[in-house]
C-alpha cells in the first residue's frame, strides 16, 4: 500500500487511512469496538461510503486489509466497462 498516509482522529478511537488504486483516492476507517474486535469502512471519491456488513475483524491490520481488498474491488467493477468503450 504505498502512497498511504494515516491518522488517528481525536478521541474517536478509529484509525483513518488514505490510499489511491488506479487513479482512485480511497479513505479506510477502522474502529475498535468494546469487545476487541475491529469494524472498518470505506469511501471511493465519487462513489460513496461502505460499511462492512460481514464478521468483525480480529486485528486492526486485518481490517484494513479487507476494507482495501473490497474498495479495489469495487474499483477493478467499476473500470472494467471503461476498456469496453
């Protein structure tokens, strides 16, 4: 993940981190909730804000690697039309 850039928001707990893949900016949050395990979301410039809707993560890292692992798949759909035009 180069190019990454993260920070910790005041007082929230979370962990936000900003990346790019093809071109596209995504910003990853990730939270830890009362019981130890992470939730994540993400936002692609211009396509709108996901939230996990499966399992918890165990680990921050985890988190972050499947909320990147969806945003570039979103991504890789919403570009794949774009080579067909």
């Amino acid at each position: 993940m180069t190019g990454a850039s993260c920070y910790d928001p005041p007082n929230s707990g979370a962990l936000a981190m900003e990346l790019k893949y093809k071109g596209r900016e995504i910003s990853i949050q990730a939270k830890k909730d009362s019981g130890g395990q992470w939730d994540w979301s993400y936002g692609i410039r211009g396509h709108g804000h996901r939230h996990n809707t499966g399992a918890l993560a165990p680990t921050e890292s985890v988190a972050i690697d499947n909320a990147y692992a969806c945003a570039k798949r979103e991504i890789d759909q919403a570009t794949s039309g774009d080579a067909n035009d």
